[in-house]
C-alpha cells in the first residue's frame, strides 16, 4: 500500500466481504484533519489484523506510512 508517495511495503487485502483495506479507509473520507486519517488507517489495520490479514508488524508499517506521508496528503 502507498499513501502519496510513502510505500508501508505491505499488500492490499481484502477482508470475507471483499473490501480492501485502502477501500475501508477511504470510504471514511474525507478526513478533516490528518490525525483523524491516521486513526481511521489504526483502526481498519487493526479489524483486520484481528481477522489474521496482517501482522502486528505489518500494522505499525501502515500507521507509521500514514503519518509519514501528511505532507503528501495534503489538500
């Protein structure tokens, strides 16, 4: 997944519903605030790390590529 210009270096999984992870998040969109993306990313990686789609690790290179990439994400 790549949020701007930040590669997590982690794949786009679906869930049993077939939604993706960049699609849970971005259907929460828009964001007011930056944070408030980071937290809605936190919160869909751990759903579905929960469900065994992504490591704990894999879950800290997504929320920290999130908060890497504000600049990019930018309006």
């Amino acid at each position: 997944m790549v949020f701007g210009s930040v590669s997590t270096g982690v794949a786009n999984p679906a869930g049993a519903d077939g939604l993706t992870f960049l699609v849970r998040v971005w259907d929460q969109a828009p964001f007011a605030r930056h944070d408030r993306f980071v937290a809605t990313v936190e919160r869909v990686a751990g759903e579905l790390g929960q469900a065994g789609l992504f490591t704990a690790e894999q879950r800290t290179a997504i929320v920290d590529g999130a908060r890497r990439a504000e600049p990019d994400l930018r309006v």
